[in-house]
C-alpha cells in the first residue's frame, strides 16, 4: 500500500509529541515512515504545507461539532475557547504548531457563534473582530503555558514561578479561566458598544 498524506500527518503529529517543533522535519518524518525524504515531497512541498494539514488534522481530531442547541452567544464562544486549547494542550508545542496555519479542510469551520448579532445588523466584520480576539487570547496563552509547560506537568526549570508570584500561579485552569472571562466580558461589552451606537 502506497504512502498517503494523512500517513505523513499522522507520523507528524505522532513525532511532534517526541521532538517538538523544532525538531521535527521532514527528513526525520521519512525515516519514521521508513521512506527517503524525497518520497514526501510527492504529499507536501514543505514544512509549512504539512504544518496546515497537521492543524487541520488537530482540530478535526478534537473539535466537536455543532454547538449545543440552546447554548448563548457568551457560552458558545467560552466552549469554543476551551475545546480549542486542550485541542492545542494534547501535542507538544500544538499552540505552535496551530497558529497562523491554514484549515486545509473547509467543511471543519462550522458557523459563527455571533451570527444572531449578524443577523440582527450587526457588521460582519465586528463579529469577525470579537471572534478574533477571543481566539487570539486562547492561542497565545497556551504558546506561552506550552513554553513554560513544554511536556504536561512538567514545568521548564529556567522557569522560577516565585520570582514573578505576583504575575503567575501554578494554577493554569484558574489563570486561563479569569482570562477568558475578561476577554469575554471586554468582547461583549464593545459588541454591546457597537451595537447601540
């Protein structure tokens, strides 16, 4: 049976766990397969194409569907940001490797969590705006937990939590937590804002 481009993504993110970004490439991804490195290029023509199909592997993976019926605005978007950082949590350096990728699969971008608001005159690019900077929030809070927390559990020792006591915590859910909902509350408010004006 032939090489296929889920086998090369799926050697990736299995590789990803042992090496990290940084050492991951596609010669050592060949060598895991078994194969010379030449017979990748035939899937993906470099580093950041396999990295775009990797993200979208991650997040077809882990993301679940379709929000619950019923579930509000502010509540979808807090799923929405939770899911998508323990997506990022489950591969060594995912935060990484998932920001600034392309989804290389469009049926996995389900809707948007503020279309009521859209719906109701919104500007779609003021949904887009919150969106984004909900998301942002959550991709680099977890780059940064990663880099601190580069395997699960295990904090990097250049990392003196003590020296900035009064910035950082070990308590990682309750730090991501109060960020979320200030962002969220921030978000909501100028939305409120925009709407209004």
């Amino acid at each position: 049976m032939g090489l296929t481009r889920q086998d090369i993504v799926r050697a990736g993110l299995r590789l990803l766990n042992d090496v990290g970004l940084n050492g991951l490439t596609l010669r050592l991804i060949a060598q895991e397969l078994g194969v010379k490195a030449p017979a990748l290029y035939w899937h993906v023509k470099n580093k950041q194409e396999l990295l775009d199909e990797m993200a979208t592997r991650m997040y077809a993976d882990a993301m679940p569907g379709r929000v619950p019926e019923g579930l509000g605005e502010r509540d979808s978007l807090e799923l929405a940001s939770r899911a998508l950082r323990r997506m990022m949590l489950a591969y060594r350096d995912g935060a990484k490797v998932f920001a600034g990728t392309f989804m290389t699969d469009e049926s996995l971008i389900v809707g948007n969590p503020l279309q009521g608001r859209v719906d109701a005159g919104l500007e779609p690019y003021l949904a887009g705006r919150a969106f984004f900077t909900v998301y942002s929030y959550v991709v680099g809070f977890t780059i940064e937990e990663q880099a601190v927390y580069p395997v699960p559990g295990e904090r990097d020792p250049r990392y003196d939590l003590t020296a900035a006591g009064w910035a950082l915590d070990e308590d990682i859910e309750g730090r991501f937590g109060d960020g979320l909902t200030m962002v969220l509350n921030g978000v909501f408010a100028w939305l409120d804002d925009k709407v209004s004006s």
